[in-house]
C-alpha cells in the first residue's frame, strides 16, 4: 500500500472531521493509498500549531500557500471559509495536485466557475464535500430510484432545517454577515446538492428568501434566515425545498419524501440509519410504508460494521469522503460530486437569489 501526503487547509470544526477521516480511512475501507496528516494551516501560527498537536499533523503551515507549496503535500482538502476556496484551489490546481473541497464550491457562481475551469484544465481529481448524501440510507435510495422500483418520480420535498439561530436573543456574530453566512449559502447547498443528485437536474424555479430576526444583540443581520423555492425538474417532476436555520425544535432536519408512479420513498436525516419504503403493489389491505435499517446489504455500510441496524453517524459520512477521494486520486477519475457538480449547485442558488428578489419564476440555465 503506497502512501500519500495530505494538507488539510483549516484546523476548525470541519478540518477536524476530515483529519479523522483521513486517519480512520485506511483502515476502515482498507484503500490501497494510506493517507499520512502531512501538514495543517489556519487562520494563524498559533492555531495552525495547536491543530497540529491536536489531529496529529506532521507540521503545522503559517499560512496556506506554505501548505500547498509543500513538497510532501500531495492531495489537498479545503477546510477553510468559502472566500479563500478559489485561490486555494487554483494554486493547488497550478501545481497538479488533487483537491477536495467543502461545500459550497465557491463563495459565488463566478468562482465556482473558476474553479471548475482550473480543474479541468489540470485534469487533477476534483470533489465537492457534501456528506449527509453520502449515508448508506440515502446512497441506497438514489439506487431505489435508478433502478425503477418507484417508476416515474412525479414530486420531491426536501429540506434542510435547524434551529441553531432560532433564538433571537443570539448575538449578531459573524453567522449574521456577509451572504455566505445565511442559510443559502450555509444549509441550501446541501438539500440542493440532495435534490439534484436523487431527480436530477433542476431547470426553472421560483423562491422567497427572508431574515425573520432582522436585529439581534450587538447588531442588525445582514443575510438570510430562511428561505422556500418550488421548482421543475428537467425530467418534469415538480418540487419544493425549505431551507433554515431559524426552524424551532428542528437540530438535523435534512429530509426528504419523493413520489412515484409505482411507490415512494421518504428519509430524515435525525434518524439516518432509517429508510422509508411504499411500493404500490399487492392486497391493498396490507400496503403501507416498510420502515428499513441500513445494514450490510447498502452501499458503504459493512466496513463499519457487520450488524444490521447498528448504524453509522456523522464522521462515518466523511469517512465515506475520504474514501471516495482517495479512489478518485488512485484512478485518476474524479469521482461524484466534483467541482463541476458543486458549481450546479451555486447556478441554482443564485437563481433563486435572483428569484426572490424578481418575484417571478427564473431558468436556471440563465446564471
């Protein structure tokens, strides 16, 4: 088994689960490429140090072009806030290294799209970190659908819904500035990314976007709280999303029904080792809805465990990541989703963006 070097830029709440994974990875999945915490860089010398010592880097980068510079750095994960993901990501790119990236791509559709033609030009493995997508539940489901058990879908709802700024008595920290910070650009991507990956594209939509608590301690908020789009997917199936952070009594609401010609489907992500199953078929006396537990029969569930109904949890779903990008980085094909898949993912939230504030139906093919 051949090592790899990895950079980790950003030590915070999701630099943390991704050096985990990177340890865990190798032998959970037993990937032929063995990951080796090379080096971490953050917001500052001393912060970079402290995670070093803490994840069990090798060094520690005083800032992340060092990092990305760095010889022994072969594949680079991008940790940090969505403003330093372009240029991190370019200068990796420059240097032919594999990067994966948190969501969203980019802080905008432009750099997203920058990013993708960085990407391509380099032909390096690219990927996007969207996780919850990424559970055997819901891996299971997108196989549900592929594989026709519930026909046609006709209508998808998801959502992403939590409550950690529900209380308006909570100060107006960086969570209130800048749109990066509100809901679109923090909670929607993940439901966006969920919807496109389980129906597919989705070609026009409609959305209001609102901040419900406009003032809190310490200042006004300047992005959004919450927000709701229908939609048409390009296979037709209508749709409608929800996206807060201001959802009361909600802590991981990422959840979604969808409705077929021949059955449906319906999974929360606050019990996600659970998929709910309805097929149309025999006595209509004894139809209903089939509540199943993941087990070793879906999709990147054994490794972690070979009891059924056992279940995996949240640093089980970057694990699934890290995975999935040392695949890609041992073939030379990225694997889904890659940067242009994130780049998706920012066209429809700048569509509604621009919908809400049009007040009228958008394409997303225009943005």
């Amino acid at each position: 088994m051949a090592q790899i070097g990895i950079g980790i830029v950003g030590g915070g709440y999701m630099g943390k689960a991704h050096a985990v994974a990177m340890s865990a990875v190798a032998t959970v999945f037993e990937t032929k490429l063995r990951p080796s915490l090379e080096v971490v860089s953050a917001s500052s010398p001393e912060s970079a140090e402290r995670y070093r010592q803490a994840y069990g880097f090798r060094r520690a980068a005083s800032d992340w072009q060092d990092l990305v510079n760095d010889p022994k750095v072969e594949a680079i994960v991008i940790a940090s806030p969505q403003s330093t993901h372009r240029a991190v990501a370019e200068a990796a790119f420059a240097l032919g290294k594999p990067v994966f990236c948190e969501k969203p791509l980019g802080e905008n559709a432009q750099d997203s799209r920058a990013m993708v033609a960085a990407a391509e030009a380099s032909g390096c493995p690219n990927m996007v970190g969207f996780n919850y997508i990424r559970t055997p539940a819901s891996q299971y489901a997108r196989r549900l659908i592929a594989e026709g058990v519930i026909g046609d879908v006709t209508w998808f709802r998801g959502e992403h819904t939590e409550d950690f700024y529900a209380d308006p008595s909570l100060p107006a920290t960086w969570r209130a500035q800048g749109d990066a910070n509100g809901t679109m650009g923090d909670l929607a991507p993940h439901m966006i990314n969920g919807a496109l990956a389980l129906i597919g594209p989705i070609a026009s939509l409609i959305a209001e976007v609102e901040t419900v608590h406009t003032e809190r301690p310490g200042g006004s908020v300047e992005n959004d709280d919450h927000a709701q789009m229908m939609c048409r997917f390009a296979s037709g199936a209508m749709g409608h999303l929800y996206f807060s952070r201001v959802s009361t009594g909600r802590k991981m609401g990422y959840a979604y029904e969808i409705s077929g010609t021949k059955g449906a489907i319906r999974f929360d992500q606050e019990d996600q080792n659970a998929i709910w199953l309805y097929r149309m078929e025999g006595d209509e006396a004894t139809r209903g809805f089939t509540k199943i537990l993941t087990g070793p029969a879906h999709p990147d569930y054994l490794p972690f465990c070979q009891g059924p109904g056992h279940g995996t949890g949240y640093q089980d779903q970057i694990i699934i990541e890290a995975k999935d990008f040392l695949e890609a980085i041992e073939t030379g094909q990225s694997v889904w989703p890659t940067f242009r898949d994130g780049l998706e993912v920012n066209r429809v939230v700048a569509t509604a963006m621009e919908a809400s504030r049009q007040k009228r139906w958008l394409d997303v093919a225009d943005f």
